[in-house]
C-alpha cells in the first residue's frame, strides 16, 4: 500500500460476522470478517492512508471491536446512531439499501462530517480496559433487571402449577442482581474513586446514575458546558417554520444517560436545595412541570460537569437559580 496524502473518508457497515468498507465515496467496497484476523487486515489495508474519518454505526455492540481497534491505532472513529445515517442517505436521495451501499452512504456522511467545526463531539472517547468493564457490567445489569421485570409480570397472571418455578427465578434474578450491583460498586471504587468521591456528593445522584455517567458519559468534563448536554440529548431544540413558532423540544442523545439523569433530577428536585430551587422558581414562572424537570436535568448535568472538570466538591452556594 502506498503512502497517500490526500485525505480519505472511510465508511463501515457492520455485521456480525463481517466489515463491508467502502474506503473512499466512490467506487467498490471491501469485506472484511468480523473477528481478529479481518480487523487486523483492515488495519494493513487503511495504515498508510491520511484517513480523515472513519464512521461505523451502532450495531448492538458488534461495532465496539472494530472500533476500538481502529481508534487504537491512532485513526479518528465516529460511531453513529443508524437512524442518523438513514436520514443521511434519504437527504441524498439514496433509498436502495444494500451493505456495499450502505458503507459508501457512511463514506459520504463521513466526509461531511469532516468539515464541521465540531467534528469532535461526534468522535467518542475510546474506552480503556476498566471503563470496558464497567459498561460490561452495567449492560449485564440492564439485562438481569429487564428477566427480573418480565419475570414478575408473569407471576401475576401465572397459573398455580407455575408460580413456584415462577418465584425460584424470581429469587434467582435478585441475587444475580445483588452480585451485579456489588460487582459495579467494586469497580467504581477500584478505577474510578475520586470522580465517584466527588459526583456522590450531589444529592440526586445514586449509585445506578452514577455507574450509568462514569461509564457512558466519558465526555463528563471535558465539554464545555454548553456542549455536554448535547451527547445526552438535553439541549432545546426549536421547532420554528416561517411564521410557526413551535415550543423547543429535547431529541435524541444516549437514552441510557438520558433515563438515568432523569431519575437523578427526579430525586433532585425534591431533595437538592439548589435544584429544589431551581425547579420551585421555573414553576412559579409559570413553566409545566415536565418542562421545568428537563431544565433540572439540564443544570445537573452541567453541575456535574463542572465538578468532574474541576475536581471540587459540589458547593450549593455556587449553584444558586
């Protein structure tokens, strides 16, 4: 492979057992498997390039290896909500949909992309060993609570011959539960102490919000203010259409943030003064409650952005509405 100078964008459409990779925006695509080998072979293929963005889209975690490898290797990775590159594709009239389509799709949204001045906020912090762990963890926390919910469900329209077996699982799940949140309490206070010293100090924030910012929300303090809620999908957005003016409207962002912050507001409101405040003042202006709890989520976001930024303790006093 020869050594290029000009800059290529790189789109990868991912599959379980394979890369479809469209090096360029034009022209064939390469396959590549999806394991160790083809990863490594990609690496060779894409090396020597002056690559200027590479964009996969979230694939229910069959992209985290790829990714990863790639970013590892020094080259700049963006992974996608598949929504946002099939909007993509539909504003440039592409409808078919095949996988070398797709990758040349993801080629062309890298290159634009590319030219934004806020590139960076696309391009996702590569996590290290232990920030993998906890997000292993805090997945397989989800899934136990998800059995656990279904489980109960069950149990309430269950015939008798079942409800026995119905409540060994039940029974079950919560152990496995109560091992799991003792797991990600061990590798929050192992990896990640002082950030979990310094976010625990905010009333509002439990240990489920706080495994959930610590491992999904990697960006907490090195955004500027303006800038973190937008991966959580906090920031109002307008809805205006030429003499229309629409109310401002939250979208998109990382639900699993999202919900977790949500919770955190929730309990904030009533037993954080300074968001107890903040909230209180947004009501007596006449704001709707739900509206009012989205800007409380907003403030403790950056409250606690600014904290992990900072590394001080969270001080009411410099949090006043």
């Amino acid at each position: 492979m020869k050594n290029s100078t000009n800059p290529v964008a790189v789109g990868i459409d991912v599959a379980k057992a394979s890369l479809e990779v469209s090096i360029g925006t034009d022209g064939s695509t390469l396959q590549f498997a999806n394991d160790i080998e083809g990863h490594d072979r990609l690496l060779a293929h894409v090396r020597d390039l002056a690559v200027s963005l590479i964009v996969l889209e979230a694939t229910g975690g069959y992209e985290a290896a790829i990714a990863g490898a790639l970013q590892a290797a020094g080259m700049p990775v963006a992974v996608v909500n598949p929504r946002q590159a099939r909007d993509f594709a539909k504003a440039m009239g592409i409808l078919a949909k095949t996988d070398s389509i797709d990758a040349r799709v993801l080629a062309r949204f890298a290159q634009t992309l590319f030219q934004r001045d806020d590139l960076q906020r696309f391009i996702k912090p590569l996590a290290d060993e232990a920030l993998k762990a906890l997000q292993v963890q805090l997945l397989r926390r989800r899934q136990l609570c998800s059995m656990l919910i279904a489980e109960r469900q069950r149990l309430s329209t269950s015939h008798h011959s079942t409800r026995a077996d119905i409540e060994a699982s039940i029974d079950f799940l919560k152990g496995r539960l109560n091992k799991a949140d003792a797991e990600l309490a061990h590798l929050i206070e192992r990896d990640h102490a002082e950030l979990n010293t310094l976010l625990r100090g905010v009333k509002g924030i439990g240990p489920n919000a706080l495994a959930t910012l610590i491992a999904e929300l990697p960006e907490l303090g090195h955004l500027t203010r303006r800038e973190i809620g937008a991966p959580v999908g906090v920031v109002p957005l307008n809805r205006d259409s030429g003499q229309f003016r629409g109310r401002q409207t939250t979208w998109g962002g990382r639900a699993t943030v999202r919900r977790a912050l949500y919770m955190a507001a929730l309990v904030a409101s009533r037993h954080n003064p300074a968001i107890r405040r903040f909230y209180a003042h947004l009501i007596e202006q006449g704001k709707a409650p739900k509206l009012a709890l989205t800007a409380c989520m907003r403030k403790l976001l950056t409250i606690l952005n600014a904290i992990a930024r900072d590394q001080v303790p969270f001080n009411p006093a410099l949090h006043q509405c």
